[in-house]
C-alpha cells in the first residue's frame, strides 16, 4: 500500500464531501428519508457518499470499499479494505447540530490503520499520516495543499479526576450507570466520531459506547485514536477490537487514553 498516497487521497476526498455536505446543510430545507432500518438519511449523505466512491474507485482499483450508503458492499467479507461513512452523526445534521464527520478509513488485518475525521461544520479535521500518526490540521483547508498540522497524542490520565465523553444522541441509562463507576471530574457530549477525536487530542480520557454501532461507524476515528496512542477494546472482556466481522457490525466497546483503570462489565 501507498501510504503516502492513501493519506493523501483520503484527506482531499474528506474535505471535498465536507463542501457537498455544508451547501446542503446550509440550504434552507432539505428532504429526510428512513433506510430500511428507520435510521435516517439525506442528500447530503448519498452525494458525499457518491463522491467519495468514486474518488476510491479511481485511486485504488483494486481495494474493497464498503460503505455505509451501499448496501450491496456490506455482503463481502475480509480482512484488508476501505470503510465509509460519508456523513457519520445525520441527527447532528438534521438538527443543525454541527456534530457530524466524514469518515474514511483503512483496515488491515482486522485493524484500522489509517484513517481520516472532518468536522466540516466545526472546522476540525483529524487524520492518520503515512507512517500512521494522528495529527490535526488547523483551518483554513486547501483542498490540494496541507496545512499547518500539529501530531495530537492522548494525556496520562487521573483516574481520580477523569473526562468522559459519550454520545449526545445515545445516551442511555446502562451508559450512566457504567461511567458512574469511574470518579468523573467532567463530562462532555459530542456526536458522531468526534468522540473518539477528543480523546486522541487529550480533551477526554474515555467513551464508552453501549449501543449498536457499525464498523463505517467507527473505523476511522478508532484509527487516529490508536495514531494518537489510544486503544480501543471490546465492552465485555476488554479484548482487542476487532474489524470485518460479520455484516460489519461492533460489539459495545471502550474507547480510552492508556492508564485509565477499566472498569469490568
């Protein structure tokens, strides 16, 4: 794999889908559709979904994509591919909460390597280099240039004084009384895979999710949060997660900065 030109590739098609999704977002209305499983979807979701399908297609041929959007990609199984979730937080966006990203990112071996997370409607763009460190880049954002970046790294944290993230749209009562285990000096909500930016960044120490999510869900944030230091394990037994499992859909799991004392199930 052409790292230098993974990294490349994935950052110019983030942005590009971050400005079809934002004229969307700014339009004065725009429709509102249920999948097959309730769950939302707009415009906005299939146009960057279709640019960014493209723009793989033609960089890397020979690469799986799956993607969120398709339904026919969910049916292929492996180790090694590309995953997508071309507008990860459509609540966010559908409330004009500013708290959705553009996710892509590359499994290898059941392990998210490299990945790439832009908050378009908070300007912050998160991504893995080429040799697999996490870096922020600081607005404004040349589409064919890159930017002043600064490599992001997760804090030691106090497990007398933690920061918590967890999801402002799926929170839940079993997600309260697990964080009410912990000694939680602060609390903060974030939508989509900015949660797991915030801890890369050392804005938060831990998120845990208890709730469903999917592989395109999480891959690329998971990916710059272990480029930043971080891990990533499964909620019940805090083993390794892992990626390309069937119909690509996660287990509950534990997001956090290394040196907080996990708390069993």
């Amino acid at each position: 794999m052409d790292y230098n030109k993974l990294a490349t590739v994935f950052r110019t098609l983030a942005l590009e889908a971050g400005d079809i999704i934002m004229d969307i977002y700014n339009a004065d209305d725009f429709e509102v559709k249920a999948k097959s499983d309730d769950s939302p979807v707009t415009a906005a979701d299939e146009a960057a979904d279709a640019h960014i399908s493209a723009g793989l297609a033609k960089a890397f041929p020979d690469m799986l994509v799956v993607t969120e959007e398709q339904a026919a990609s969910h049916s292929e199984s492996a180790t090694d591919f590309i995953i997508v979730d071309p507008l990860d937080g459509t609540k966010e966006f559908i409330k004009r909460r500013g708290d959705f990203t553009v996710n892509i990112a590359l499994v290898e071996g059941g392990t998210p390597t490299r990945g790439v997370v832009y908050a378009p409607a908070k300007e912050r763009l998160f991504y893995t280099d080429a040799e697999g460190r996490s870096v922020e880049e600081s607005g404004p954002f040349d589409r064919s240039q890159i930017g002043s970046a600064k490599a992001i790294s997760v804090k030691k944290p106090d497990n007398a004084a933690l920061v918590v993230v967890a999801s402002k749209s799926h929170r839940d009562q079993a997600t309260d009384d697990y964080i009410g285990k912990y000694d939680v000096a602060d609390m903060t909500g974030a939508g989509s895979s900015l949660k797991f930016c915030l801890v890369a960044t050392g804005e938060a120490d831990i998120y845990p999710r208890l709730g469903r999510t999917m592989e395109w869900d999480t891959a690329a944030g998971d990916a710059v949060l272990r480029g930043a230091g971080g891990k990533v394990v499964r909620f019940d037994d805090h083993r390794d997660f892992t990626y390309g499992k069937p119909i690509y859909e996660n287990p509950f799991f534990i997001a956090y900065a290394p040196g907080v004392d996990l708390k069993s199930a």
